[in-house]
C-alpha cells in the first residue's frame, strides 16, 4: 500500500530545529517538512536555501490554526515553550514530539502524557542520544552479556567552553529552565534509566563556576538504581581535559570509550543521512576496549567495534508509529521519569543530602 506523505510542522529553527530536526525529518521516508514558525529572515533564508518547498508560519498559533493541514507537530523552541505548546498541540489532536527536556517537572510531563491518552494522540520526546554510536554500543555490550553483571556506570558529557555564549540556556531565571542539569543531564540519565531501570536515590553537585554565569555549568550525578546498579554521571561546560565519554564497570569486564558520536558533527557541518556514504560511523582508532585488568590507554583489552550511531531511526519509529498507532520510540511517561531525577538532582543539591525515590511498582 501507498501511503502520502506525512506533513511535519516545525517550530523554531534555532540549533534545535536546523541542525537536528529538520534534516533528520527530511531524510524519514514517510515524512515531509511542511511548515517551519520562525520570523527571523536570516533563518528563513537558511531553511528555503536546503528546503526550497518550505512554508513558514510567524507563530506557532497561526501554525495550530491550520492543524488540519499537519499530521505532526515537532517543537523545538526554548524550554519555556514546551508544556504550553504541546498542551495547544494536543488540545487541537495533532500528534506532538516535543525537544528535551520536555517540561520543567515530572508533574507536568505526566499532565501531558494524560492529555495524549485522552487525547488518543501521539507525544513523543527528542531523546536522540540513545542513538548514539557508543550509546549502541555499550548497550549491545549489556545485552549480549561481554561484561557480566553491570556494577558501575560512569558517564560523561563534558565540554572546555570557559566563555560564556549567552541565550536562554545560561539563563538563571528559573521559567527558562536553562543550565546543564537539564540540558546535557536530560541526556545522561536518559541513557543510564533506559540502560538500568528506575532510579531509588539520587545524590549531586550542581555548581556554577564561570564568571558571569547565571546557572549550573559543572553538575555531577550518583544515581542507585532499583536493581544495584550505580550510575556516577557528569556534565559540563568547564572541563579542561576531557575524561571518558564511557566507562562501564561489570562483574567479568569493563568497556572504556573516549570521544564523542560523529553525528552532531556531521549535521552541523551540512552532512545529511539517507545520501548514500556512510553514517555515524568512526575511525577504528576512536574504538572503544573491553578488558580486565589493565588500562585502555596502554593498549589493554580488545578493540570493539563502535556500532553506527543512528539518529534517523527516531523519526523513522514516529513515522512507523503515526501509520499503525504503535508506541512511539520514547514515551512522555519515560521523560517524566528522568525529570523525577533532574528534579531529584536539584534537591540534593541545594540540600548536600541523598534523596530517595519511591521503589517501582512490582507490577
């Protein structure tokens, strides 16, 4: 059977919107980007040079007025806007994947995931760091048992960016819901809860240590998951000398991986996937080790393989999702989960103590 194309909406063009959505909506066989809300001229002259049949909107309510004409809206404006226009989205029946994080409180992200429900409609989060190369990889590493049991995760998302850039993200004031913790956080325990499960007690340190800063720039993270395992997690904005992107600790090997996914790279450099050369792939030296016992930086343990990173496949699961009502590659109810623990995170911070979680429902 021959399907149309799915119309895509798209609000904002910022990084968000030019660098990750648009180009990985339009590479989604299924999917076809519509309309773009942005009044920027530079950015709309950005977008119709690589989208020549592109629409634009001035406002994402002049955009919702015309819903009937989209099957999918994508919201990639500042964090601020999240919750107010995926309600809108919702509230007008049109099927919503919204940015990370996708609200400032797990309460929120849950009164979002009721709405869809009732709603009968598809809500989505961009949560395109589980398809990372090395993400893939140490998952894989997980499943097929290399490491044995999982003792330790360490995982890290650190950047030298010793001059502040300004915008909304470095912003203190508390409705622009800026600083790492949920930025690059949202992705690092997103990635430790879809490896390990619930969390039951988070400890953090959430600092602010460029001059001039507003919010945290250099936040670390100890989560105790439900089934024992520890993820030790960091990000960062003043981290000199890089350590690991990954280190996994389990009972018969750990797996060490320097280097971060080529995929934002490629993107931001004009790259696109579907072109026919290869895609979030690796040289062999950026390789990850898996060993015992002796150290990865003097050649211990084996090379393996980073599988591609694929972040195509997100949009390709909603297109999937969108045309047999299945469930889609990340759920709102996922994203409420790791926003308990950013929220969590936040607390114990300001209080210098662990904070425990509700154990999960057995059932």
């Amino acid at each position: 059977m021959v399907f149309s194309p799915l119309r895509v909406g798209l609000v904002g063009y910022g990084l968000a919107g030019s660098v990750f959505h648009a180009p990985l909506i339009a590479a989604t066989d299924g999917l076809v980007l519509d309309t773009v809300v942005t009044t920027d001229e530079d950015r709309r002259a950005q977008a119709r040079a690589e989208f020549p049949d592109l629409r634009f909107a001035d406002s994402a309510n002049e955009l919702l007025g015309r819903a009937d004409e989209l099957d999918l809206l994508v919201i990639a404006s500042p964090n601020r806007t999240h919750v107010p226009l995926a309600t809108a989205a919702l509230e007008a029946g049109l099927a919503t994947v919204v940015d990370k994080p996708l609200a400032a409180t797990a309460a929120e992200a849950r009164t979002l995931a009721a709405l869809a429900e009732e709603r009968g409609t598809l809500l989505s989060v961009f949560q395109n760091r589980r398809w990372d190369n090395d993400f893939l990889t140490v998952r894989a590493l997980i499943e097929n048992g290399e490491l044995g049991e999982v003792q330790r995760f360490e995982s890290r998302y650190e950047r030298w960016r010793p001059q502040l850039k300004g915008g909304w993200r470095e912003s203190g004031k508390p409705e622009e819901i800026g600083g790492l913790l949920y930025d690059l956080g949202s992705h690092v325990v997103d990635q430790a809860l879809t490896l390990f499960g619930p969390a039951v007690a988070v400890y953090a340190e959430t600092d602010v240590r460029r001059a001039g800063a507003e919010t945290d720039d250099d936040t670390f993270l100890a989560l105790t998951h439900a089934g024992g395992v520890r993820s030790h997690l960091y990000v960062s904005a003043t981290t000199a000398q890089l350590g690991p992107r990954f280190r996994v600790l389990g009972s018969a090997a750990g797996y060490v991986k320097y280097g971060l996914d080529p995929q934002e790279a490629a993107l931001r450099a004009g790259q696109r996937p579907g072109t026919g050369e290869p895609w979030g792939t690796e040289p062999e030296e950026l390789w990850g080790r898996v060993g015992s016992g002796e150290s990865p930086l003097t050649g211990g343990g084996r090379p393996v393989p980073t599988l591609p990173g694929a972040y195509p496949a997100y949009y390709a699961a909603i297109a999937a999702a969108l045309r047999d009502g299945g469930r889609p590659p990340v759920t709102a109810h996922e994203a409420a989960a790791c926003l308990e623990v950013l929220e969590a995170a936040r607390l114990s911070s300001a209080t210098g103590t662990t904070v425990t979680l509700p154990a999960p429902d057995p059932a």
